[in-house]
C-alpha cells in the first residue's frame, strides 16, 4: 500500500488559489480512478476535479468554503502498489500559476503615483462556469414521496435527511444526480423548505461558493475604491419612439429593448472619454485606457449576480447587440456560459430593467472604474419648446442615467461631461443609428 497526496492542479488564467464548494467523497469512501473528488471555484468558473488515482481517501484538505493553493495537498489517497510514474511527475511538477494574458487591445498605460493602498483582490464580477451546469435552485412543489428513486449518494441523502428536504424537491444536475452543491442551492434560495407545513426553525446557511465571491468583491470595492456617483435626467421619448418603429419592421430580428440603443450610444460617446473604459491595476499602479469596449452586462441569476461580456460591443449594431445580449443571459442563467464569457470587460452597464428606480448608485465592477445605470423609464409632463418660441407642457418619457466612477482615475468633471454628451445621443436617436 502507498499514500498518494493529490496536489491541487494550475488551474490557469493566473489562479493563485481555489474555494472548496463540494466533495463528492469523506475519509474512508473508496474512490475510482477519474471518480468525481472536488468541485472548486476561482474568481473565474467552477472547476471539477477529478482523481488521477483509485484508491481509499485517508485525508482531505478542509471542509466546504476552505481555500487550497494552487499545489497544495486537496486529498491523500491510499492505493494498491505504486503510483503510476506519469502520475507522479505530473503531480509533483512545479504548479506556478500562469501570468494573466495581456491584452493585445491596450491603447495606453498610465501611472498612478499615489493611489490609496489596497489589497490585491481581483473583484471582477464573476461568474460559476462547470464542465457540468452550475446547480439551479428550483421552487418547492407539491410534496413527493419517492426519494429512493432520485440519484445521490449516502452522503447527500443523509444530510438532505438531517436538514429536512425531500430531494424530489431538489433539482438535480444535467446527469441526473443530486449532489451537495445542490443541496446548498437548494438551501439558500428555497429556505431550505422541508415539505411539511411546520414552521421553520432558524438556520445559520454558511456563504460558500459564488455568494461568497460576490461578496468579497463588493466588498473589496467598497473598501478600496472612493466612489463618487453622478445622476442626470434624460428625456428618451424619441428614442423609445425610435424603438417602437425599428421593432415594428424588423422581421426576423430579435425584439429591441433599451439595452442595446444604450449600449450603442455608450460606445459612440467613449473615443472622447477614453478614462471611463479603462482598468485600474492597483498593484502595479497603473490605468490601462481600451481601446475596444467589452461591456459587461450584469445579469441576475438563479446562483447569483454574474457579468457576462460582450465582445467589441463598438463593432456590433442594434440587431447584433440584441442577439447576443439574449444570448449571454441565457448561458449565464442556465450555467452554459465559458469562463472567457465571464471576464475581461473594460466597462459595465447595469440594469434593473422595469423594477429599476428613479436613482442607482451602483457598484463598480473592480478593477473597472465606472459603472453605468440606466434607471427606470416614467412619464411625467414637462414644459417643452411649442415650436414658436414659447414653451407648453406635454407628457414625456423621462429616464435617470447614474454612473459611479472611480475618484483616483476619474474626475467628477469627466463623469459629467460624458453622461451629457450621453444624454444628447439619446435625446437625438438619429446621433446613434448614424454609421
């Protein structure tokens, strides 16, 4: 008999260290070759790992929510015999993590002599990509009663069992089996429903996984980054007068919300504002303005808020941006989307859609330095021009723009003559269908 001790693997995309979220295994389960060990989460996406070996498990690095360095031990594992030699090496080489990509769009790099000082978390607001779906949390239904007929290991029926749930009520993975992740999901989003009609006792629900990236990363920056928020008042009657006669003859073209005829003047207004699409690196201390615009889109899910990106949103019309809006929420929402789907944007834009308010102060999206929110769209009367030079008073559609910046990088005056150069596109519909 041999120990063999499984060293946390290089990720990739310069992953330092990973998050616990689930074992599929305890101390003195037997586990097969390829057998399901782990599921750990980076800033970037939710990672399976796999043993390389088969064998007893004699020791594992920590409960759910602990953090493994990259090459630190995540399970000893005793085996018949001797490890197989390309397991070993493979094993025990040298797990350096990989420098971040650079991105070869980098317009210009500008030092920050005296920034305040900061940790180095990386707050992007990330997302759960799995080789599997990311686990859904569903609805309590009716009580049912046949849970030996749903898949899941001893492990995760006795703890459904200790906690009160039915797993018929718990929606599985694409395979079919219910593990612990889904039981955690279950448990945060459902309250942890029990199928009988008692009052709940009080829990304690431990924040692991992508609750507890949010988490981290609005709190680094709140922490780290002096926001300053800036509100302007924009009439869109026009524009949504524009929308409704582009839906009217699209044919088989997606429908048009506001998103993408925000989205459009956004990147036509940025050329002349070039510190609002920029990235601060607190560490080297330095502001990369982009070029090219990857707006981030931050989208509600069932798992929790994620930030897929459109890719040179400044190359895409309307029809385009609408196609992968509705792409991308759909991958987010379902688990689908890829970990280069969910990082990399160099500004975000963030909606409440019909339950947004009259004003946001949103939250950047570290290491961005600015964040925009259109609010929600309401009609009140407004004195306007009566074409003779007198004014009258008519019913508009009046809609709040908020953008948060970055007080290090951007300056107040900057913020507001970008929303109003904004504000004029909106208000003159045809600035922004204009090539």
């Amino acid at each position: 008999m041999a120990k063999f001790t499984f060293n946390l693997p290089d990720i990739g995309e310069g992953i330092a260290e990973a998050e616990i979220v689930a074992w599929h295994v305890k101390v003195g389960d037997r586990i097969e070759e390829d057998g399901q060990l782990a599921d750990m989460m980076t800033d970037k996406a939710t990672v399976e790992m796999e043993s390389p070996v088969t064998g007893k498990v004699v020791e594992v690095a920590g409960e759910v929510g602990d953090v493994v360095a990259i090459g630190g031990m995540l399970a000893v594992i005793e085996v018949e015999g001797e490890v197989p030699d390309d397991v070993a090496e493979e094993n025990e080489a040298a797990v350096e993590p990989a420098p971040a990509p650079k991105s070869g769009e980098i317009e210009e790099r500008i030092e920050v002599e005296n920034p305040d000082p900061t940790d180095q978390e990386d707050a992007a607001a990330t997302a759960e990509d799995k080789s599997a779906p990311a686990p859904t949390p569903s609805p309590a239904p009716e009580p049912a009663t046949h849970d030996s007929k749903v898949l899941a290991s001893p492990a995760v029926r006795k703890r459904a069992k200790d906690l009160g749930i039915e797993l018929s009520q718990v929606k599985p993975q694409e395979d079919g089996r219910i593990r612990h992740a889904d039981l955690d999901a279950f448990i945060s989003y459902s309250g942890g429903y029990s199928g009988s009609g008692a009052a709940r006792a009080d829990e304690q629900i431990k924040v692991i996984g992508l609750r507890k990236r949010i988490a981290e990363n609005m709190a680094a920056a709140k922490r780290n980054i002096p926001h300053f928020t800036y509100v302007e008042e924009t009439d869109v009657t026009a524009l949504e007068e524009t929308r409704a006669q582009l839906n009217a003859n699209r044919g088989d073209r997606p429908k048009l919300t506001m998103l993408p005829l925000m989205i459009s003047a956004i990147c036509k207004t940025l050329p002349d504002f070039p510190m609002i699409n920029a990235r601060f690196d607190d560490e080297a201390r330095v502001v990369t303005r982009h070029g090219s615009v990857h707006l981030g889109m931050a989208t509600m899910t069932d798992n929790g808020l994620m930030v897929p990106v459109i890719r040179n949103a400044q190359d895409m019309n309307l029809w385009q941006l609408a196609r992968e809006i509705t792409r991308l929420a759909e991958a987010a929402r379902d688990g689908t989307a890829k970990s280069e789907e969910l990082s990399g944007s160099t500004l975000t834009i963030t909606s409440l859609g019909p339950l947004g308010g009259v004003a946001t102060t949103p939250v950047i999206n570290r290491p961005e330095v600015a964040i925009i929110g259109p609010n929600r769209i309401i009609e009140r009367p407004m004195f306007v021009s009566d074409g003779q030079g007198g004014e009258t008073i008519a019913k508009r559609k009046l809609m709040n723009i908020s953008i948060s910046c970055d007080h290090r990088v951007v300056d107040g005056y900057d913020a507001a003559a970008f929303v109003q150069e904004l504000k004029k596109k909106l208000e003159a519909p045809a600035t922004i269908l204009a090539g």
